[in-house]
C-alpha cells in the first residue's frame, strides 16, 4: 500500500502499485477532518511516494473502521448502509463552477476590482450572498453585498447554457432513480438550483431539493443535509451524501452521514 498525501487540497489517499511500471488505482481518500483514521493504519505495509506520472487506472474499494468519521469510498458507488442519496448540486451533479468563477471575474471587473479564486476552494457549498459579504469587506467596497449578489446571479443566470453535467456522478445518480429515496442538497438559491437542474436535464428525478433559501444555518452547518433527510424520512445515518466542498464534507460529518467525495471523479475547475 503507498500512501499519498496531497497537503494542497487537503486529501489524504491511499493507492495500489508497486513500481514506477505499474498503473495505480485510487482507493480512497480521507477529509482532512479525519485524523482518526491514522490509528488504523497497518503500519507493517510499505509506505512510499508516487509521482503523478505515474498514471491512474481503475478503482479499488476498501474500508478502514474505529471513527466515528465515516470514509468517502473512492469507487463511486452506492454505499451498502445507504437507504437514502443526498447529492450537492455545484461542483458535484453540475460542471458550473467555471461558469461561477468567470461569473465573479466580470462582476469584480465592474466594480474595479479583484477577484480573488481562492475564495471558490475555501467557500464553495455557501450562499452567494456570503462569498459577496467577503468580497465587500476584502476589497473594501461601498456597494451593498446584496447587490453584488444580485449582479453576480443575473451573471450566472446569463451563461447557465454553459454548465455541464458531471457524468459520473450524473450516471450513478440516475441508476439509482426509483430505486433509492434522492435529494439534492444545495447552498444555492432555489431559483438557481432549479435553472441548472434543467439545464442538465434532471430536474425531475429528485423527489426533494433543499437549497438555501430553505434553510437558515448554511454549510458546514449540518440543516441543509438534515432536512433532506426528514423529507425523504430517513435516519441521517443512513443518508448518503455526494459532495466536493469542504463546508458541505463538514456537514455531512456533522450530520453523522456517510460521506462520498466526488471530487477525484469530476473535472477540476482549476485546470
């Protein structure tokens, strides 16, 4: 086993392979939050670096128990406990983050000032009237958040035919349509939400989707994933959640969910 540890997005992973001729496939990482985890590895396994050359094949599932953390399997699967999927909508179902990021590069570039990308990796799964009370305070604007929202929504909303579907995701999704209880849990606005899901053509396999209009406490606060969970009633603990951000990885955790990080399956809107 060779473990692999990525401090820049903060993933921890574990990958099969042997030498520098041997395709490696990913395991499973682990949110940073989950220290724990650490007791349990078998320290008696060879413990080495890869380089990214070395290329990735295939995925291979596996389990490590004594957290009360759950791990995100990194075969994109339907976990065995699951009687209910929760699914984030940006980043996870939707390709939209570039369409997000250039959304905030215009509306910056009216106001005469930056944007900031890092803002995206620390904030994704909030309201977007968050990231605008940021950027006010950050780049010392006079203008209302209220507005920049309003200016980066009418944005977005502009450019929604440019999002794309996260197949992966898409596709495990919709093999479970019928069969499992599905939510979609967003820090977008409900309107927002609903434009993109039909644009990606899915708006009618969810039976419930709990946005931020919904809520009052947003990711990392666990009431978004908790209420899809009383909609679709089902204990949190059987709940499974699809997520990429961060906030939402904490909510799920504090919600006592299982947790999947679909992150090593969808594009990577830094590239």
């Amino acid at each position: 086993m060779i473990l692999v540890i990525n401090l820049a997005k903060f993933k921890i992973g574990y990958w099969s392979g042997t030498d520098r001729h041997t395709k490696i496939s990913i395991i499973l990482y682990i949110h940073k939050h989950s220290d724990p985890y650490f007791d349990e590895i078998d320290q008696s396994k060879s413990l080495l670096f890869l380089h990214p050359e070395n290329g990735i094949s295939g995925f291979v599932h596996i389990e490590l128990t004594g957290s009360k953390n759950q791990i995100h399997s990194m075969k994109l699967e339907i976990h065995p406990k699951a009687k209910a999927l929760i699914f984030d909508l940006d980043g996870t179902l939707s390709d939209s983050l570039p369409v997000h990021i250039a959304s905030w590069h215009a509306v910056c570039n009216k106001l005469n000032c930056t944007f900031d990308e890092q803002i995206i990796v620390e904030m994704t799964g909030a309201p977007t009237i968050s990231f605008a009370e940021r950027i006010k305070a950050e780049q010392n604007l006079e203008i209302e958040a209220d507005e920049i929202a309003r200016m980066k929504q009418k944005e977005f909303r502009k450019n929604i035919n440019r999002i794309k579907p996260h197949q992966a995701v898409i596709e495990l999704m919709k093999k479970a349509h019928g069969k499992i209880p599905m939510a979609v849990g967003t820090g977008a606005s409900r309107t927002s939400a609903l434009l993109q899901m039909k644009e990606l053509g899915i708006d009618h396999l969810f039976d419930f989707v709990v946005t931020s209009d919904d809520v009052l406490n947003h990711k990392p606060e666990p009431e978004t994933f908790l209420k899809c969970a009383e909609l679709m009633n089902t204990e949190p603990q059987f709940c499974q959640v699809f997520e990429d951000g961060e906030l939402g990885m904490q909510a799920a955790q504090t919600a006592g969910m299982i947790l999947t990080d679909v992150r090593p399956f969808v594009t990577d809107p830094f590239k």
